[in-house]
C-alpha cells in the first residue's frame, strides 16, 4: 500500500514523462534515396516526439525532407536508419487500423462523384472505417463549413471548399492522426486565412493529432503549437520552438506584438536554413 502510494504520488509530479502519450514518436530517423546520380540523403538524425492531441507545424525550405518526414509516419516510405513509432507501434500497424489521414496540396476528388459521396469514399474502399469510428459526413461537412453542399459536383466548387472536401474525406474514418502536406498551398491568401481558422476549430472539437507541412512562415506560427524548423540537405532539425499565443486563435491576433515577435524569430531561424 505505501508503495502504491508514493507511485501515485510520483505520477502526479511528472505526467508528461509516459510515453504512452505520444501520438508519433520519431528516433534517428535517416532516410537516403538511391538515384542515377547517387544517393541523395532526405533526412539525417531527426528526433522527434508528438503529444496525443497536439498540433506540429513543419517548416523549412524547398528539397529539406518535411514531405519525406510525413511519408516516414504514414508508412509510404520507409526510413534507412532509426525507429518511428506511431500511436503506440510501427507506422504500418496504425495505417493497417487507418489511424492516419492524409490530405495533400491537391485536393484531388473524383470529378464523377457529388461532394458527400467524395466524402464517404474512404468508408468504400479497403474494407471502409474500423467498427464504431466512421463519422457522420454530413456532421463533417457541417464541421469544414460546407452544409448544403453534399449534392454538388467538384467542378461547381472554388479551391478552398474542394479543399475542404477534402479534409472531410481524411476525417471519415475517424483517424486519430492527420498529416497535412501544404494544404493550402496553392489557395489564395484570403480563402487560405479562412481555412486555417477552420482547422483550428476542426482540431478542437476533434481532437485530432495533427501534423501541418507548410513554407509560409505565417502559417506555421498561426497553427501550430509547437514549430519544428528543418534545415535542408541533409535534412535535419534546426529548432523546435514552442507557440505561446492566446486561444482561440484569431487571424487578427496577427496584429499583435507577440505574434509578430515569433515570425521575425522564425524568420531569423529560416534564414540559417
Ligand atoms: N522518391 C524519391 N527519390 C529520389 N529523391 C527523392 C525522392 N523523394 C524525395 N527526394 C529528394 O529528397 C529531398 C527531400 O524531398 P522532399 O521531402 O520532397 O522535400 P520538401 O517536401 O521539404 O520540399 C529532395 O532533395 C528530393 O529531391
Ligand atoms: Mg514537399
């Protein structure tokens, strides 16, 4: 009893320290590709860990690894040196029980199919969401700001709501992991303000890792809670700052000393990319 009370008392002073709590952890990761001029390294030494919930923005220049690094945790590729754990095992087990979503700078919906039965798609295809984690897609649609929207067709949509499909489609299995690869990328710079608005809220009321590549300075620091900065050839781990501003976010506080401070930091850090 005495013991079980000085553990209890223990876990109460440090429960950051379990690492049942990390959503990904990467440890060592190098990955090399092998071309007919040589072998290029993508990623060298990249140590990192996720929190469950969290929200990681990835930063850095053109050619420095961050769409490698999300192949690694989504089982696309596989890393030439170090160990990934993702939520709890190995990449392949967590996209075997689709824990991972992933939503790319194109949006890429299949032209035939209305707006809803985009959405649904993944619940058709490889044996569809796993029993009791399929969500709702009108909730989703409602969620990304599309209700009224299910019977239309891709081509009647601007970028930003096909976008939005899009992010519906990766939640409707109900990963408990999403990996964003410059998602807004190609929007213009009103409808991308928006939507990251919207992610935020989505992330909030989901509850959903989240794992955000962009090279938009303002972004990283918008979204992220924490902005890992990666240097490139070989890529590898500049800085991992952590975002200290107010909640909920708002793309006025854009306006604020404080936000301004951490981009002209970013900014500083970039530049020795
Ligand atoms: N499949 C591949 N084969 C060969 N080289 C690759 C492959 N994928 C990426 N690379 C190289 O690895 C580096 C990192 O690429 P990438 O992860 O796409 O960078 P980023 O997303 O940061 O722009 C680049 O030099 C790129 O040319
Ligand atoms: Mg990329």
């Amino acid at each position: 009893m005495a013991l079980a009370a000085i553990d209890l008392h223990r876990t109460e002073k440090a429960p950051a320290a379990d690492p049942s709590d990390a959503a990904i952890e990467l440890r060592n990761i190098g990955v090399r590709f092998t071309t007919d001029r040589g072998t290029i390294s993508a990623l060298e030494n990249i140590d990192l860990v996720v929190g469950k919930g969290g929200f990681l923005t990835l930063l850095g220049p053109s050619g420095c690894g961050k769409s490698t690094l999300l192949r690694v945790v989504a089982d696309i590729i596989k890393p030439s040196d170090g160990a990934a754990t993702v939520l709890g095992g190995p990449p392949q087990e967590a996209r075997r029980r689709r824990d991972i979503g992933f939503v790319f700078q194109d949006a890429a919906l299949l032209p035939w199919r209305t707006v809803i039965d985009n959405v649904t798609l993944p619940l058709e295809v490889g044996g569809g969401a796993p029993a009791g984690r399929a969500r709702d897609p009108r909730e989703l649609l409602d969620l990304v700001g599309l209700s009224g929207w299910e019977r239309a067709f891709p081509h009647e949509l601007s970028g930003g709501m096909r976008q939005r499909v899009s992010i519906a489609r990766a939640l409707v299995s109900g990963p408990k992991l999403l990996l964003m690869d410059e998602p807004f990328g190609a929007l213009d710079e009103i409808t991308r303000d928006r939507l990251n608005e919207e992610l935020l809220s989505v992330w909030e009321k989901t509850g959903t890792t989240i794992l955000f590549v962009t090279h938009s300075i303002y972004e990283a620091a918008f979204l992220g809670q924490q902005v890992l900065l990666l240097a490139a050839r070989p890529g590898r781990v500049r800085e991992l700052v952590p975002v200290d501003l107010p909640t909920p976010r708002k793309i006025a506080q854009r306006e604020t000393p404080r936000f301004v401070s951490l981009v002209t930091r970013l900014r500083g850090i970039l530049e020795t990319c």
